[in-house]
C-alpha cells in the first residue's frame, strides 16, 4: 500500500449527481471494499499458515525460509 498524493484525488459532490449516478459509485465502491477485505483475510491466512503448497510444491515451510514463490 502506497501513500496517495492528496491533491491528485479526485473529490466528487454527492449532491450534484443523479441517483443513478449516485447508486453505481456506490455499489463501486463497496465492490473494491469487499475485494480488499478477501485479499486482507487471504493474506492473513498465509501468514498464519505453517506450510504453503502450491500446485504441490511446497514453497513454504514454518521452520524454513520463503523459496519458489515471487510477487
């Protein structure tokens, strides 16, 4: 997670769109939450995981370090 420059963010009135308008941000940004929350919750998981196997390779072990998995 980065820090945002505050004076690039674009600020839009509430009040000056139509419901519909109003209704899809909405709905938007809600989307984006739940997707954050799930990532959050995944990683949390991993971490607290004590072997991490992918397509069975195992490229965590709690005793070992993090091998065969890049970002």
């Amino acid at each position: 997670m980065g820090v945002r420059n505050k004076k690039k963010l674009k600020r839009l009135n509430l009040l000056d769109m139509s419901n519909h308008e109003r209704n899809e941000l909405i709905k938007g940004v809600r989307e984006k939450l739940r997707q954050k929350t799930a990532e959050a919750k995944l990683w949390q998981s991993l971490l607290e995981a004590e072997n991490l196997t992918i397509n069975g390779n195992v490229v965590y072990k709690s005793n070992q370090p993090l091998h065969g998995f890049k970002l």
